[in-house]
C-alpha cells in the first residue's frame, strides 16, 4: 500500500481530493477486473497492468509476503497450482528467455496437461415434475369391473 504525502504548498483539500479520486479508480478498476474474470473476456492489457503491480510490490522474500503466498497456495487444490505455476512458466519464457508467445509454454501441454473449461456465470437447472393423473370416468369403471367377483356359487339342482 502506497502512503500518500501532502506536497509542499498543496492543499489539504486537494491532497484529500487526490486520495479520494485515486480509491475511486482502483475500484472502478477492480470492477472492471471482476466483470472481466466473470466473462472471460480478458485482454493483453488486464494481463499485463496485474504483472506490472506484480513487479511493482514487494520482494516474495519479505517474510510476510511468503507467509501470505504460503497461505494462498495451501488454499488452491492440485489442478489450480498445477493451473498457476504453467502459466507462470510461460509468462517467464516471454519476459526472460524471449520465447516466442506462439511457442511459450501453455498449461495444456506435457507434463503440465491441464484442461479448464469456463463455466457460464448463471446457469439454469430445470426440473420437470413428475404429475400423476387420477384414472378417468372410464378407467374407474373398467378397474372395478376387474375387481375381485365375490358373488356366491350358482346352486346346482338335480
């Protein structure tokens, strides 16, 4: 987190009204983030302004900071490390190796193999009920006409 300090011969007014604007656009560029992970609609640039803040932070060797990655990995399962740590691999061969974006290494391949379908935000489930109709006029007259004869035997004569 960045401290703000008054300039000299700024008003307090205008540092508040500095801070103020500059929360407002981290959320409006938070939003925006969080509609675009919604959609899968990501861009180069989304990519590359979070590696850039990446870049920009502190040292993974401060003890906070890897006590927090620890915590965060400890809290992906199997798929999402392996997920994280390929395409960490690729981005790396950009930047330092200079590898080709066509030939970096994608999460899809060996040893890696990871497979991610986004699924749509909402989705809909319909159940069709299961209705039992009570018999017709008709079929209450043919059941009962097979109902069980209880009539007494014919008496025969000699």
């Amino acid at each position: 987190m960045s401290h703000k300090i008054i300039k000299s011969g700024a008003s307090l007014q205008q540092f508040i009204g500095d801070v103020i604007k500059e929360t407002l656009q981290k959320r409006k560029i938070s939003e925006n983030e969080d509609k675009a992970l919604e959609s899968g609609e990501i861009t180069v640039k989304d990519v590359v302004e979070k590696l850039n803040i990446i870049r920009s932070g502190r040292s993974f060797k401060d003890a906070e900071v890897k006590q927090n990655m620890e915590q965060y990995l400890n809290d992906l399962d199997s798929a999402e490390k392996t997920a994280l740590l390929s395409f960490l691999k690729g981005i790396s061969e950009i930047v330092t190796a200079g590898v080709s974006g066509e030939e970096a290494f994608e999460p899809a391949e060996d040893p890696a193999k990871v497979r991610m379908e986004k699924k749509p935000a909402k989705q809909t489930v319909k159940i069709k009920p299961t209705v039992i109709k009570k018999p017709a006029a008709e079929d209450k007259e043919s059941s009962s006409e097979k109902a069980e004869d209880t009539t007494p035997p014919i008496k025969a004569t000699k």
